[in-house]
C-alpha cells in the first residue's frame, strides 16, 4: 500500500511558558522543542512512522531547517525523491508558544511568499493520495494522473484553490472553521439543529465526498448510513494540542489504508489526536501504532474482533460505513468539556430535520447519539447517563 502526500513542510519551534506573555516584559523560557512541522507534513511523519510505504512531495528551503526536515523524514522511513529544495526562498518556521496553563497554543507563521513545486512528474502509482491545498498544480496532477487512487483532503482554511480539489477527493476532512465558512453559519451548540445544517451544508458543497467535520472540544461530526453523528472526546487535560489536526489526518488515512469502514477510521484518528495533545510538539507527540492499537482493542473489544471486507485500493470502493452491533464511542481530537458534549447531544431535536445526504433524507435520530458512551482515559468507558451524572456532581462541587 503506497501513500502520496503533497503539501506543505515547516520546522517548528515550540516554547511552553507559565502564563500568556504580558507585552513589554521579558520572559526566561526554560524549555525549547524543535522538530518539523506543516500539515501534510506531519502526515506524512506519521505514516512513515506507522510503517506506511509513504511518499512525500513538498518544498523547504536551502537551509538548516530544510536540511533537518529531510533528515527527519528519511529517518522513519519517508521517501524523500519528491522533496524540493528551493535555493531562494527560506524554510517556513513557526514559533509556538504553549500555555502551560491549559495547553492552548499561539502560533506565529515566520515565512514570506511560499514557493511551490516545479516537477511533480510522479512515477509511483499510489493507491492513496493525501494533500493539503497547498501545492495546487502537483495536486491537480496526481488526481488526475491517478483517478484510482484514494483520495483525501484535509481542508483547512478555505481557498479557491482548495474548494476546487475538495470537488476531486472522496474524503472530505475539514477543519470546524472550514465548515462553518461553506456554510455561512456557526456552530451553535446550545443550538444542534445547526450541526445538522452545517454538516449537509458542506455536504450538498461536495455530494461525492464522504465528510467528517473536526470540532475542536466539541468532538466530530460524520455521517453513517444517512445518520449524522456526532463523536465524545477524549477525557483528559491537553498539554499542547499542536498538530493535533494534521496527527488526526495521518491516522485517519493510515485507517483508510488498512481497509476500515468510516466510523472506524475517525476513531482510530480520533484516539491518536486525542493521545497525541498528552505530549508536547506536533511530530514529538505522534504516539505509536502499537499504542493506538492497544488502546483501540480495549475499548472497543467487540469492534477490535470484527474483520473490514473493503478492498481500499480501488477510488471507487470507498469503506462501507457498516454500523457495528454496539453503539461505540469515539475519541476527539481535543479534550471534551463534558457538559457542553453531552448537552449537545442530548438536545438534538428528531423532528423537524431534513438536511440531504446524496439525494436522500437524512434519518431523524439524531438525538441517539446521546445513548453513546463517554470515553474516560482514566476510569475507561462510561454510559450517558453516567457522564451526565459525573458532571453534575462536578458542577455542584465547583458552584458549592
């Protein structure tokens, strides 16, 4: 199984610090990591990482980091032949500043005009393609080039560029922000309904793709044999959520690759983002396979024992999205706040919700998802009922 990914590198340099920085006062920061970054990048990583035959198509610049980057790769085990080296343009860096506090990072792009590829004459023949919107041409040439192949997009910030090659890929993963802009709404979770007309929204944008919607905290949102769903989280403190995004992607196609139906492969992304936030630096932070397995098999035991039927090197063969017998749960890419995760569901409506799926009236129980568990990392996998009960105890304590 070979996997092209085509997008963008940089090199990441990331400083966690007590609080967030006052301006004007000078700080001693005590910790630095330093690895590579960018979206399809750190896809990449993790693939070469997971054991994956990857190839990786992307500039860096004549530099230092551009060196390392390479080196990086070559490393895990990550083909390099179609990584450029630009002699005029420098290597993109970012500066990431984590708050030790909560884990939320800022991020400061340090890069002027990106260049893109010159030769993207590609001579594998992948059977999955994963891209960015980054590199527009050599994207465009691999899909078509190769129209059997897989086809994956992570959309991120909306491009004109990138709504064109998400009309192309079959899977569509986008980020929250990239939903809510084809939608021209925001997500409102005091309010659900707008989950269901986001998600058709972006749906009915681009009716062949299977689309999975990232929400930050708030867990994702997919689809399954017409019904929309919506993931719980992970139960844990982020550390830094760097590249969580980019960690869901990798897993996500790794999944793909191995023949998985849907709902199994934004679990498997979902529990790798959501271990990956435990741990500092985007690439530093990509857990195991092994780990990821492990972790898969005990919570989800029955599902671990299932076997894929789907042939994954065939475009038109994309996994069936086969329900298992058991409602299972799923791990967010982010920490949930439990409260606002199960009152969401549980304040889905039934009525009155008739967004379309290729042509068809999506099923009205959506407010099922609140029979799903919680995932708890420390105390193991918990029911609704019980997350709501925990919670509220939570609250009491806290208001008390």
């Amino acid at each position: 199984m070979k996997v092209l990914v085509i997008g963008h590198s940089s090199y990441d340099i990331s400083c966690p610090v007590d609080e967030y920085p006052k301006e004007n006062t000078k700080y001693r920061l005590d910790e630095v990591y330093t690895c590579g970054g960018g979206p399809a990048g750190n896809a990449a990583f993790l693939l070469g990482k997971w054991g994956v035959e990857t190839y990786y198509a992307g500039v860096v610049g004549s530099d230092d980091f551009g060196n390392k980057i390479k080196k990086e790769f070559e490393n895990i085990g990550v083909h390099t032949e179609y990584l450029e080296t630009n002699y005029e343009k420098p290597t993109s860096i970012s500066f990431v500043m984590i708050n030790k506090q909560n884990g939320s990072r800022t991020l400061f792009n340090i890069a002027g005009e990106r260049p893109n590829l010159k030769k993207y004459e590609f001579t594998i023949d992948p059977d999955i393609i994963l891209i960015d919107g980054h590199e527009y041409s050599a994207s465009i040439a691999a899909l078509n080039k190769y129209p059997n192949a897989i086809s994956i997009i992570d959309a991120g910030r909306i491009t004109p560029e990138l709504l064109e090659l998400c009309k192309m890929t079959k899977y569509v993963v986008t980020s929250k922000g990239f939903a809510e802009t084809v939608a021209k709404m925001k997500f409102d979770f005091a309010n659900p309904n707008t989950l269901v007309q986001i998600y058709s929204a972006v749906k009915n944008k681009f009716p062949k793709a299977e689309i999975v919607i990232t929400l930050e905290d708030k867990g994702c949102l997919y689809a399954v044999n017409n019904e929309i769903k919506i993931m719980p989280g992970l139960k844990t403190s982020a550390v830094d959520t760097t590249g969580a995004g980019d960690i869901f992607h990798g897993a996500f196609t790794y999944a793909i690759s191995k023949g998985f139906d849907l709902e199994k492969c934004v679990r498997y992304a979902n529990i790798t983002a959501g271990l990956s936030i435990q741990k500092i630096g985007a690439r530093l932070s990509i857990p195991s396979i092994t780990e990821v397995s492990n972790y898969y098999n005990e919570k989800f035991p029955q599902a671990g024992m299932q076997q894929s039927n789907v042939a994954p090197n065939t475009a038109n063969n994309i996994p069936q999205q086969t329900s298992p017998a058991v409602e299972q749960p799923n791990i967010a890419p982010s920490p949930v706040q439990e409260t606002n995760q199960t009152q969401v569901a549980q304040n889905i409506p039934s009525q009155n919700i008739a967004p379309q799926i290729n042509n068809q009236p999506v099923m009205q129980q959506v407010n099922q998802v609140q029979q799903q568990p919680v995932i708890d990392h420390q105390q193991g996998t918990v029911s609704y009922a019980q997350a709501m009960q925990q919670q509220a105890n939570v609250t009491g304590n806290n208001n008390g």
